[in-house]
C-alpha cells in the first residue's frame, strides 16, 4: 500500500474507539501554567506518528461538543472518564489537552 493510500485509509477508519485508544495509550504531561485548571496535555512531536496526532486532533474538533471558556470556543470530547479538546498553542502549534471528569 502506498503512503498515500495508507493516509487516506487511516482517516477514513478514525472512529470513537481508535480515538480512545490513542487517546489512553499517551503520556501526558501535567500543566504548570493553569493552577486553577488542571489539566495535562500531548504535543504532536510526542506521538510516533504524526499523522494519527492530526487525525485525532481533527476528530475531537469535529465531533466534540462546543463550549466557551474565557470567551473562546473550544471543542470538547469525551473519553471513559477524560475530557479531551483540541486547540492551538499561542505559537500556533495543535495540542491537545485533557482533565479528570472529576475535576469538572
């Protein structure tokens, strides 16, 4: 299979439960920044393959549920007992970030 058809193929088959996957196999850093909302993230440079990263990223995007916080439009998707969004840093980099439902 080519590299192409591998991609194409890998985004059509993104669904809940190779999202989930992804998600809880990840080590995710804690934030040091946001104190009064804690909550840990995950770089694309930190995943094997950069392409998944963009897949989930898009994917969280797209079927999250829309919410505001501090007056900007995230969008929200959840995982077993994580909250995931995705978004961009302020150096325009795609992260994405999660939180304990408990900490909700």
């Amino acid at each position: 299979m080519s590299k192409m058809s591998s991609r194409i193929f890998s985004t059509i088959i993104m669904n809940h439960e190779k999202l989930k996957k992804e998600l809880l196999n990840k080590n995710w850093k804690k934030t040091t920044t946001f104190k009064t909302y804690p909550h840990s993230y995950s770089l694309d440079f930190e995943w094997d393959d950069k392409e998944t990263f963009k897949e989930v990223w898009n994917f969280i995007k797209e079927n999250g549920e829309m919410r505001i916080f501090f007056r900007r439009k995230y969008f929200y998707y959840i995982v077993d007992n994580y909250e995931y969004w995705s978004m961009y840093t302020s150096d325009d980099k795609q992260i994405i970030n999660r939180r304990p439902l408990d900490n909700v």
